[in-house]
C-alpha cells in the first residue's frame, strides 16, 4: 500500500515534518486563542453587568424585607393573625432577592478573584433571608397562634398541653433553620467584601442573632414543658417553699418541701413534708467539692434549710433529690422546682385571694397585698414552733397551686406573672435529665453559677451578689440589698474593669427590734442587728479585689470562678457598703450582667 492509499486521517496523525502545513497551523492558534480571550471577557463583561443590575435588584428586595420585619415580629407577638399579610410581603420580597442572584451568570462571576467573593456573599445573605421568610416567619405565627395563654389555661385541675404537642415539631424545625442560617452567614469570608456589604452582613448576623435568642427558647419551652408535665408519661417533681426572712443565697431557707405528680398535664400533691422532718445527717448527703466545704461548710449537705447556700441552683437540686431520696420516700424525683413568698404574692395578682386553715384551725386569707408580709413576718408572730411555720408555707403553697390549676385566672395575666417571677430569679428549675437541663439552661431558669453568658453575638461578664445569714433568725425580711457597677473602662488585653458596689440597708426600727419574738431574733444580736456572709463572684477568667476594709473578708475560688466573701454586720436603721475592682476576662465585651439574691421586696 503506498501512501496515496492512506486515509488522510491516519497520515495526520504521523510524525509532523516541517513544512507549509505546520506553517499555517502555526498561524491559526493565536487566531484561536485571541478569540477565546475575546469571547471570554465578552462572557465577563456581559456576565459582569447583568449580576450588577440584579445585585442591584437584589438590594431593593431586600430592603423591603428589613423594612417590612420589625413589624412582622411586632404583629407575631401582639397580633398573629394580622402578621399573614406582612409575611406574605417579606416572603415575596425575600424570594424576589434570591432569583435576583440566581442564574449562570453568577456563576460566572463567582470564578473571579474579589468579585466573587461579593458575589457569593450576597447569594449566601438572599438564601438565609429566603429561608428565614419561608420556612421561619409563617411557622412561627401560627405557633403563636395555635399556642395561646387561653388553650393552655388549667380546667379542673389540668393544664392542655395539646397546642404545645402539636407546634412542637414546627418550631422545633423553625429554630433549626434559624441555627443554619447563622452558621451560613457567619462563615462569609469578610476580607474582600465592599463596605455596603460588610455592613449588611454584620447587621445580619446581629439580626439572626437576635432572632435564635428568641426561636431556641421556643423549641427548649415546646420540647420540656409537656415532657415535665407529664405528656410523654407520668413524673414527680419536688417544689422547695423558699422564705427570704432567713435569707439563702438563691433566696431563703427552704420552709417545706411539696412531692407533685404530673400526669399529661394534671398535678396532684402526694406528700408535703417540713424542713424540720429531713436530716440532719452524720455526713454530707453528697460528697462536698473542697471549694463548697471552704465556703459553706458540712451544713450544705445536712441540712435541707441550707442547700441553697451555694448560689448553684443545680446543685441545689441534686442535693435536695439526695435527701428527699433519704427522707422523704421511695420516688424518682425528675425535677425540683423552687419559689418564694414575693412569687406567691404575684401569682395572686393574676390568680385571686387563696383561703386555708392554719394548724390552730384559723382562717388565712392571702392576697397581691399581704402575701410576702404575712409569710415573711406574721407567721413567726403567731408561731413560735418550727413544724407549725413549715405546716404554713406548706398550706399557703398548695393553695395557690390549686388556685393557679383550677383555671380561674386570666391566663394571660397569670402567663406574665410567671414571666416576672422567672426573670427575678424567684422561680428556679433543675431537671435530673442533662438534656432537659440545657433545655432549662436555654429558657433561663436554672440558677445555674455562671461567670459569663452570651448574648447576641457578644460575650456579657457576669457578677454574682449573694447573700446568707450567719444565724437562724428571720431578720433578713427587714434587710434590703442593692448592688451597682460603675463606670466599665476597656484594657488593653482585651479584658474590660469595673468597681462595684454592695449596700445593705435595715428596715428595722430599734423599737420594733425589741418587740420582735425571740424566736424571730433566735441567735442574732438582741438588738435586731442582722449579720450575714456577703460572696461577691467575679466574671469567668476574672479577678475581684476588695476596696472597702471595714469588713474585711479573704477571696477563694468556686467551681473556677474567684469569689470574695467577707461578714457584714447590719444594725437596725441602718446601712453598710462593700467595694469592689472587677477585672473581667479577655473577650467579654457585652453590658455585664449582675446576679443578686431576690430579697423580701421586689427591687
């Protein structure tokens, strides 16, 4: 075969000699590739311009839906059912902005270097807003909706807890995608974005921030609320009847102790026991931590009237479910609830007056008036016997239980006074459950010790202020406590400094002072000179020095956090102050936060 026979194809791909043909291909590929060039920046440009009319698009969209936002989350919470419309208008708007930034040409012009990175970012803000309207707003309005202080309000003794079952999954979802979205936007490289844009996704964040605050205390509210009231099988839960006048660090001695069953909703009381029929024990009902033994002793764990010496709810808790275990009886306490006189008081603001028989057979009334005054203070006049004070913080908490389940109150009114009372730390919850317990963590209601918390996308330094009786009077009703922080400077490290200021006034007269029983004055000065450890707690990762000599004290640590204790000695109509230099940890750079033990008034 000679080589005319050939197919040209093969011959092609031969070895290549130097000759015209080479030449001319020679020729052709610059041709080729200028061609290339010119198509591709034809590609860019064309590409260029279009996302640049559609980011501008994109931006108008998206401010029609942060105009349109506030008001959603105004009508949500005041009037759901009129939020639809304002949801369908930031849905549509927010849908709007993520077509806008949608198509093969921003494709395109992700490829290119410091474009790109403007690009994806602002693809990556119109999907978490688009997520937000669609899968965030909508559910929760009909959650709220669904989900009424009236639905849920007792009838004969239980609670429906029906609404909450049947949002559960929605809001749950909702939170979720708040969570992803946060997460999305956070992850947007901040280095090469324009200035309009940085902004708007610093705002964002903040935003969104803003938004799982209030969306995660939703899903921990519908996910352990009918779990701890029996919707998912029966529990029992113990209820501590705090009284401030003997003054503890979480509040006051707990007078009586109150075993509850919940069955799907329905409470019933099984047991109620005094403080005066627990303990003492040989040894600490739990091991106690060097750091508890140094600052509050054995009587932590052998008495019931002093676990909440420790100004750790939690640990509170699990002391409490050890001795109830003890004395109290054979039961499986899932939860331990604590409350005080002031938190009865305002309960019956919502709820009406409650009547019982005291154990000499005499009438109580209770009212919004004479709650607090009257366990606080007119009981030890008209007992002088432990047992019967104890019988009548018993009495007076389960009539104001069966008062709030007898569904006569307002339900939203009684909604906000639970609201108040847990937002003054005058309602506490600690759940044997680690998983319910962080969802208690999420809500705000544990009393857990804490040296920080975050808050938005900022770190707030937090300072605890604790109070507890060196006696067994009950002078710490006359004894008022107001804690202050001064001027907070920045440090160079980035931690941040701070003085505070501790003053505790007497309300007590030297008249009333001598005609207060003995049993009232117990241990105490004569005089009605109230005594009582001051623990002042310092932010996590901080140090907390003490400016004031007149009460000297020594500083320690607890649970990793540097405290300062010292005794103060009050007498009647009269005030003493303690200050203190707080330097916070690096990084903490929110509003501090101060932490105080509830008093027998409302601050």
């Amino acid at each position: 075969m000679s080589a005319d026979d050939l197919p040209a194809e093969v011959l092609n791909n031969g070895p290549r000699q130097p000759g015209v043909g080479m030449a001319v291909r020679k020729r052709r590929w610059p041709w080729i590739a200028l061609t290339a060039v010119v198509l591709t920046v034809a590609a860019v440009g064309i590409s260029g311009f279009l996302v640049y009319q559609d980011a501008m698009r994109a931006r108008d969209s998206l401010q029609v839906a942060a105009d349109a936002l506030p008001q959603v989350a105004t009508q949500i919470r005041s009037d759901p059912q009129r939020a639809d419309a304002t949801i369908a208008r930031v849905q549509m708007a927010a849908h709007s902005a993520l077509e806008a930034t949608t198509g093969p040409h921003w494709t395109v012009a992700g490829w290119l270097p410091w474009v790109g990175d403007n690009t994806r970012a602002l693809q990556t803000v119109t999907t978490a807003v688009d997520r937000i309207a669609s899968g965030v707003l909508p559910e929760l309005a009909a959650s709220v909706q669904s989900v009424t202080p009236e639905r849920l309000a007792p009838q004969d003794g239980k609670l429906n807890l029906a609404p909450l079952v049947e949002v559960r999954e929605r809001v749950v979802d909702a939170d979720q995608i708040v969570g992803q979205a946060i997460t999305d936007v956070s992850g947007i490289p901040s280095a090469n974005l324009i200035d309009q844009l940085a902004d708007a996704v610093a705002r964002l964040q903040q935003e969104l921030t803003d938004a799982r605050a209030l969306t995660s205390t939703a899903s921990a509210a519908v996910q352990l609320l009918p779990a701890m009231l029996g919707a998912d099988g029966p529990r029992d839960w113990l209820l501590l009847a705090q009284n401030n006048a003997e003054s503890r660090a979480t509040g006051g001695i707990p007078g009586a102790a109150i075993l509850l069953h919940a069955d799907n909703g329905r409470l019933s009381i099984v047991k109620q026991l005094g403080a005066g029929d627990f303990g003492p024990y040989p040894e600490p009902i739990l091991p106690l931590t060097a750091d508890e033994s140094r600052l509050f002793g054995a009587a932590l764990g052998h008495y019931l009237q002093d676990v909440n010496l420790t100004p750790d709810f939690p640990r509170s808790g699990q002391l409490v479910r050890a001795i109830w275990a003890a004395d109290g009886g054979a039961s499986d306490v899932a939860n331990v609830v604590s409350i005080d006189p002031v938190a009865l008081q305002t309960i019956l603001r919502a709820t009406g007056p409650v009547q019982f028989t005291d154990p000499r057979g005499h009438a109580i009334t209770l009212d919004a008036d004479n709650t607090a005054s009257f366990l606080m203070s007119e009981v030890y006049r008209r007992f002088d016997s432990p047992d019967a004070q104890d019988a009548v913080f018993a009495l007076a908490a389960q009539a104001v239980l069966q008062q709030v389940m007898s569904g006569e109150a307002d339900a939203g009114e009684l909604l906000g006074a639970v609201t108040e009372i847990a937002g003054n730390g005058r309602l506490l919850v600690w759940s044997a459950d680690a998983s319910e317990q962080q969802q208690l963590e999420t809500i705000g209601v544990t009393g857990a010790l804490r040296g920080s918390i975050q808050a938005g996308e900022g770190t707030r330094p937090v300072v605890g202020v604790f109070l507890n009786l060196t006696t067994a009077s009950k002078l710490g009703y006359y004894l008022d406590l107001k804690a202050t922080i001064g001027e907070v400077k920045a440090r160079p490290d980035g931690s941040r400094e701070f003085d505070v200021t501790v003053r505790l006034k007497s309300r007590l007269t030297p008249a009333e002072a001598r005609r207060l029983p003995s049993h009232v004055i117990e241990n105490a000065p004569r005089d009605g000179t109230n005594r009582v450890n001051v623990l002042v707690y310092a932010p996590t990762d901080g140090t907390i020095t003490q400016l004031s000599t007149a009460s000297p004290g020594f500083v320690t640590t607890h649970d990793g956090l540097q405290v300062s204790a010292q005794t103060v000695t009050v007498p009647p109509e009269s005030a003493a102050e303690v200050r203190f230099h707080i330097v916070t940890g690096p990084g903490q750079d929110a509003e501090p936060y101060l932490r105080q033990t509830p008093g027998a008034r409302n601050a």
